[in-house]
C-alpha cells in the first residue's frame, strides 16, 4: 500500500463559518467566489495542499451571504461522497 488521494464532488462539500461536528473537515479561506444564479461556485485554500471547489445552492438570499473572499470557512463531507484514488 502507497499513498493515496481523496476526491470529493464540490457539490458533496458542505461549507460553514462555524466548525462541523465532522470527523471529515478542512480549514481554510475563501480565494474566490463566483455567483451563477442557482449556483456559486467557491475556491478555498486550506491551510496546505491544493484549493477545493465547492459548489452551493443559492436557494435562499442568506446563501450568497454566508461568506465573502478572505473569510475563514470550514468544509466537511459525508464518508460515503470520499472516493480513494490510487496516486
């Protein structure tokens, strides 16, 4: 057994400026947010590694304010959306 990587769907990804109770959660800042109507599709910079994309609902008005560029934001993610790749 090597290593290994963890890919999770951004729309799987939960985002929350208060932290999850989550075994699976990642710290990190919001780089960049873009505002598609339905959708927002978000960049965050954990603290090391690469940037996650998530993907959020704007199905209410609070959706489009729960964060802004800089913020600090927790992401967290159900076991079962965790796909292991082999690297």
């Amino acid at each position: 057994q090597g290593p290994v990587s963890l890919a999770v769907r951004p729309e799987k990804i939960r985002m929350t400026a208060e932290k999850p109770d989550s075994r699976l959660l990642v710290r990190g800042r919001i780089v960049d947010w873009a505002y598609y109507g339905d959708t927002s599709h978000i960049r965050v910079q954990p603290a090391s590694g690469p940037p996650m994309s998530v993907t959020v609902q704007n199905d209410t008005r609070s959706t489009i304010e729960n964060g802004d560029v800089g913020d600090q934001v927790w992401l967290s993610w159900r076991a079962e959306d965790t796909l292991v790749l082999d690297r």
